[in-house]
C-alpha cells in the first residue's frame, strides 16, 4: 500500500538541512511578483465562497497564458528557479528536497468523502 504525504510534509520536507543563515539575491522586482502571486493565492483560497463550483476553481486556474496557474508557473520557472546556490538547484533537481512518498492528492481516493479522513 502507498503511503502519501501532505501537502505540509511535501514542503517542509528536507528544509533541516538547509543552514538558516544561507542567503540568495533576488531582484526586488521578481520577488514582489511572487509575493503578490502567493498574495492573490491567498486572496483566492481564503474565502469558500471563491472556490465552491469547479467553474469558480477552473476559472481562478486558468491555464498556461492567462490565470492564476500561468503566475505560479512563472514564479517557479522564471522568478525564482535560477537564484539558488549549485548544490540547492541540484537537491531539488535531484528531489532530495522532497519526500519519497506521493502527495496525498496523488491518491485515487483524495477528495472522495466517503474515504476522507
């Protein structure tokens, strides 16, 4: 049987090993474009009534050139993949960053309510 992950666990996974006192440069530019992208995330994602349909859902998304989907694509591929150190870039190429297990959300049975925990 697979064992999942959540999504917390997917994230924090790894971050130990990191020294909290490592630092990058990032432009002021880029940064406050990912901070206002994680910003319209939570803008979304904190009030229910945003998400309550899978249009509503879909529609915040978007897709690959307009939408919420296409600013998290480039907040990861443009804005921020480039600033971190070699050995950083190759953990995370090398998913050494990330736990073994699938994310729950990889599960068939995710969001099924009669199996949800």
């Amino acid at each position: 049987m697979t064992k999942y992950t959540s999504v917390d666990e997917q994230v924090v996974f790894g971050l130990a090993r990191i020294d909290e006192s490592r630092t990058v440069e990032v432009s002021l530019r880029d940064l406050v474009f990912v901070y206002k992208t994680i910003g319209e995330l939570h803008r979304f994602f904190h009030q229910p009534l945003h998400y309550s349909s899978m249009v509503q859902v879909e529609r915040f998304l978007g897709n690959r050139d307009r939408g919420a989907f296409h600013l998290i694509a480039e907040c990861y591929y443009r804005k921020l993949r480039d600033v971190f150190p070699a050995d950083i870039t190759a953990a995370l190429d090398e998913d050494d960053l990330y736990p073994s297990d699938p994310p729950d959300y990889f599960d068939p049975a995710y969001g099924n309510e009669k199996t949800a925990t």
